[in-house]
C-alpha cells in the first residue's frame, strides 16, 4: 500500500518501540512521563534524545532543569507506565509512592527501574510540532541487563494524561477574549 501518509502510523505499530519514563526537576519540583519518542542520537560524543509533548508538565518543567534522566521499563511494569503516562504532574505527584533517589543536578532516579540513565540536558529543538526534541549527555548510568522492554503494544490502550493536541493550552491572556 502507498499514498496515505496515516501508513506511517502501521509501520510505527509494526516497530512496536519500547517505552521509558522520563523524568526532570526544577526549582524543587519534580516531573515525569511516559514517552515512546527516544533514540540515541549520537555515538561520539555519546547522545541520547527524547520527544516530550508541549502539553506535558514534564516538558515545562525541563524547560528549567539542567538534567533529565531515561529509565527503561521492563515488560512488567505496566502498572508505572500507567502511573506516568495517563496522570499528569499538573495535578498529582507521582513520586509520592515510589523509591526515588536524587540524581544530578537533582533529578529523580526510580529504584524499581534497574536500567536507566541520568545526564545534563544539552539541547532543545522545536521544530513547531507537537513534540520537542531535547538532547542528552548521559553522565551516569545503572544497567541490569539483558531485560525485556514494555513496549508500545503492551500500552497503547493508556489515555494520556495530557493529549498532544493540548499544547496551546492555557491559552495567552489576550487569546482567552476571543
Ligand atoms: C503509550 C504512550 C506513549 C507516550 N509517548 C509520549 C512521548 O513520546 N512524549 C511525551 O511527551 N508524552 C508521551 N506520552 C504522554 C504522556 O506520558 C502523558 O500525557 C502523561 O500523562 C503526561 O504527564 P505530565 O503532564 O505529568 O508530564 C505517551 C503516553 C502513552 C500512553
């Protein structure tokens, strides 16, 4: 089949990618979500990057934060994808329950994710879409491994705490009257 661009969405399906949470801290607030856009970006030097979605706490709060951290989730870890991906930061603190330790620059590490990495964040790019790239040095890592990844297919039925088309929500003051 070729011609419909949505043809995308069923080869993304097929990659079935496996899902991390992100999480970040500023200013003595903690945040983290869900994310399914991630790759590593760079061999030399070693550059790790993930899409966060404009609407998202997690984002706003990367936005003031020197470090983020990745933990990738083993495949029986359904019930903390759920916990990031379908609540959002604006309303709860999803690290109330868990076993978190500081990372640099303070950024929360959770215990209970035996592979992930924390690193200074060293680039954004916004390319006006609904997610923006953001760019990672990894400076320390935890690896426990082999493992197998919660994937994609094992959770795509979780709602979003935030949907992507959010991102211009709260509107500006002056686009409220309108
Ligand atoms: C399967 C799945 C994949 C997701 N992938 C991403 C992603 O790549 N980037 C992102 O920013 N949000 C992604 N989300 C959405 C966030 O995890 C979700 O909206 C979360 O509740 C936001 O929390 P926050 O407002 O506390 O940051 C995904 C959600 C699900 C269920």
């Amino acid at each position: 089949v070729s011609g419909d661009i949505s043809a995308l969405d069923d080869i993304i399906r097929s990659l079935d990618p496996p899902l991390i949470v992100v999480t970040t801290a500023a200013g003595g607030e903690r945040a983290g979500c869900l994310v399914g856009f991630h790759a590593q970006s760079s061999i030399d030097p070693r550059r790790y990057s993930v899409w966060l979605s404009k609407a998202n706490h997690t984002y706003r709060v990367g936005l003031r934060s020197t470090h983020l951290a990745v933990q990738f989730l083993r495949s029986d870890q359904l019930a903390l994808a759920e916990l990031f991906g379908t609540q959002t930061g604006d309303e709860i603190d999803k690290f109330a329950d868990l076993d978190v330790r500081d990372g640099p620059g303070g950024v929360p590490l959770l215990a209970c994710c035996r592979n992930r990495f924390a690193g200074r964040l060293t680039a954004l790019l916004d390319e006006r879409g609904d997610h923006v790239c953001v760019a990672v040095e990894p400076e320390t890592v935890f690896a426990d491994v082999p493992f197998q990844p919660l994937r994609l297919s094992a959770a795509a039925h979780l709602q979003p705490g935030h949907g992507n088309e959010e991102r211009n929500n709260p509107p500006t003051e002056r686009a409220v009257g309108r």
